[in-house]
C-alpha cells in the first residue's frame, strides 16, 4: 500500500478525537506511526478504517481507537516503561515507542 494521504491520516485523526481520545501526546505517536505497513494482504486498503483487522496466524490488530484508548489509559509520563505480551503486529508497541520517544 502507498503512503496515507494527508487527507487519509486527517480523517484517521479525526476519527479518534469524536470517540474521545484528546490526549495530544497519544495523537500525535498515532499520526507517526502510519498503521498500513502493519496490515498487509487483502486489508491492506482498509488499513486506515477504525476497525480490527485479521494478520497472520489467526490473530488481529486491534483498532485504532482501542490502541489509542489503552494508551491514554496508561498515563505514560517521561522514564515509564511497558511490557507488551503478545505484541502481535506490532503496532501497539510502535505507538507505545513512539509516546516514549516524546516523553
């Protein structure tokens, strides 16, 4: 899949905000980390969708706004580490990298 065009991660963004996550940190790791290389195949073009998408061995990456909800729930401030089990694509420990890396 290409590259999210402006317009794409705008209404990914947007997308987040109107179901509640305003945590500009969790936002702006989002808006970095561009989820369509973690979905590949036949989903790839809905890799920008709100929702879960099946991966490879039977598992899903979960939606956005379920990734952005558990990080903002963490409350991550600078020097805090986390322990992903079962990471999965990967995704969620990119965003999470990604919020550490701003801290």
């Amino acid at each position: 899949m290409s590259e999210p065009t402006a317009e794409t991660k705008m209404q990914f963004l947007f997308a987040l905000r109107s179901r509640g996550v305003t945590d500009a940190q969790v936002l702006d790791a989002m808006e970095q980390i561009d989820r369509g290389p973690f979905v590949r195949g036949l989903f790839s073009a809905r890799a920008y969708e709100d929702m879960p998408l099946p991966i490879a061995c039977g598992q899903t990456i979960s939606q956005p706004f379920i990734v952005a909800l558990m990080t903002d729930l963490l409350e991550l401030e600078g020097g805090d580490r986390v322990l992903e089990v079962g990471t999965g694509s990967g995704y969620q420990a990119a965003v999470l990298a990604e919020m550490r890396a701003g801290l």
